[in-house]
C-alpha cells in the first residue's frame, strides 16, 4: 500500500493547491484559458521530469536538465536557419541531448565520480557551449510545424483538448512507466537505487545501467527543450535557468526518493502540476519574483525532509 499512499499525498497536494488558488483567485486562476496555459508550461517540466525519475530511481542526480534544454532550442534554431527539415533539427536537438547524456555517463561510469559533481560541472560547461553558439543572443527562426506542438489550440483545433505538446508528453509517460514496470531494465535501475552493490553481486551490469540512465535522462530533457523552443519560437541560450529544481522538486514531491530506489512516473507528472499550478497562482496573484523563488525553494525543502521522514520510518 505503500506506492499507493504516496501517490494518493501527491494527489492530495495537487487538489489542495489548486482549490487554495482558486479561492484567492475566482475570477482569473480556474479558467479554460489558464488551464490551457498551465498545462503547456507542465509539458516541458514534465517531459524532463520522465528522464530525471529514471536517474533519481537509479541513486544519481542530474543537475544539468535546464543547460541541456537551452543547448537543444540552440541546436534547432541554428539547424532551421541552414534550411534543414523541422524534424531533422527536432532530431538534431535531441541528438545533442543524447551526446550530453553519453558523456556525463560516461565520465560517472568510467571516472567513479559522483552524479552530483559532474553534473554541476556540466550545467556550467553546457549553458556556456549554448551561449557560443548563439553568440550570447537569441537565436530566431522561420515558422515551422515545431512552432505549434505548444501553440494553444485554435478553433479548429479543439478536436485535440490539448496541444500536441501535451499529448506528446502523454504518451512518452506511457512508455517511461511501461520500460519500468515491465522489462528488464527497468527492475534494474530500482535494484542499483536501492542497493547498488547487491544489484552487482546479482549480476546486474551497474555502469551499463547507469550510463543509459543518464543518457535516457539528458534526451528526455532534449525533447523538452524541443517543446520550450516551440513555445518561445526561439533558440535562447539562457532559458530554463533553474528548471533543474523545478524538475528534481517535482520527482521528489511525487514520491521519489533522492537516495534512490523509488519513484513513479503518474507521481513526477503530478509533481511537475504542482509546480506549475504554484508558479501560475503566484503570477495571478501578482506576487513578484522574488516571493515566488521563496515560494519555489520551500517547496524543495519541504520534499525533501517529507523524504526523509519516509526513509526513517522505513529504517
């Protein structure tokens, strides 16, 4: 029951911040239009959110999701502008995702580094790498069909209820949980999260694991960035800066444990809601900034120690 309890506080939690903004808000925060928004601003925290559930279950951390998804906006604006195919730049941001991933792997794998180190050096080295390539500016490009997968829906689009964006992240969720639930990899990354050196002593091939976790990881931040750069319509170098948290806080916040070993792809998409529905309240609220970050960083503390306690009582 206890996977089950989790999930039913994350759900708890959603149904308690929304209704609380709805109260403080009636006549701005619970309508089509801001449903609508909300949901589009959760496609990008929530497809990265996928790939960091896999890396938190394994017992790592990636702290460079947000750099990796302003590298892929970079990589497809600068492909369009040379006249490639909209799905060959969506693929060639996803590449370069991929690539990140294959290195910080590997560099874990191979160099026995912590998760936490080399992904902080790689956050500083790909927002650079970003930065130039885009000549430290935005980079614009021409309109194409990427240019709609995050657009709100017209009129006679409302066949879809949602934007393709969402359904994309949708069913990329479908295949997360099923790869966990149903194969052998997925048992895999849950054994080396709560036990690593068991899982080795079993069989289990740790690096080999490990190293398409976070390969896994960086491309599902990649296709995040696809999703960011269809809702800026721009290659920008400094976006999603501290996404990161907002990813790692709503894995954590929808029952994941940052010591590895638990976690669940229905409780990372609820996460990733939450986070949302707070910054979108905050902003209807026109609460600044700063209140927000606070509002924002309270919310990862609070995770975080509601982890710990779950661990304890395991104990």
């Amino acid at each position: 029951m206890k996977p089950w309890l989790s999930k039913l506080a994350s759900l708890v939690g959603l149904v308690f911040v929304f209704v609380l903004f709805t109260i403080l808000q009636p006549a701005k925060f619970p309508t089509a239009e801001n449903m609508e928004i909300m949901l589009l601003q959760t496609a990008v925290v929530g497809t990265a959110a996928l790939g960091m559930t896999l890396v938190i279950m394994s017992g790592g951390i990636d702290l460079s999701v947000g750099s990796v998804i302003a590298l892929s906006t970079v990589v497809i604006a600068l492909l369009l502008n040379v006249g490639a195919a909209p799905a060959f730049a969506a693929m060639g941001g996803v590449g370069v995702g991929a690539l990140c991933g294959l290195l910080i792997g590997f560099v874990i794998t191979r160099a026995k580094l912590p998760s936490f180190i080399v992904t902080l050096g790689m956050w500083g080295a790909l927002r650079g790498a970003a930065k130039g390539l885009a000549g430290e500016q935005m980079i614009a490009a021409p309109n194409t069909w990427l240019n709609k997968l995050l657009n709100t829906l017209t009129d006679d689009q409302r066949w879809m209820l949602v934007p393709p964006g969402v359904w994309m992240m949708a069913v990329l969720a479908l295949i997360v949980g099923g790869m966990l639930h149903f194969t052998r990899r997925g048992r895999y990354i849950v054994a080396i999260g709560s036990n690593e050196e068991a899982a080795r002593l079993s069989g289990v091939s740790v690096g080999r694991t490990k190293l398409s976790v976070y390969i896994l990881g960086s491309t599902f931040a990649a296709i995040a960035g696809v999703l960011q750069f269809s809702y800026l319509t721009v290659g920008d170098p400094t976006t999603a800066t501290g996404m990161e948290l907002d990813v790692i806080a709503a894995v954590v916040i929808g029952g994941g444990s940052l010591a590895g070993g638990r976690g669940s792809v229905f409780g990372s998409l609820i996460g990733a809601l939450i986070m949302t529905i707070v910054g979108n309240g905050c902003t209807k609220m026109e609460l600044p900034n700063w209140v927000q970050e606070i509002v924002t960083g309270l919310i990862i503390v609070v995770a975080v120690m509601l982890d710990r306690l779950r661990h304890r009582r395991t104990g």
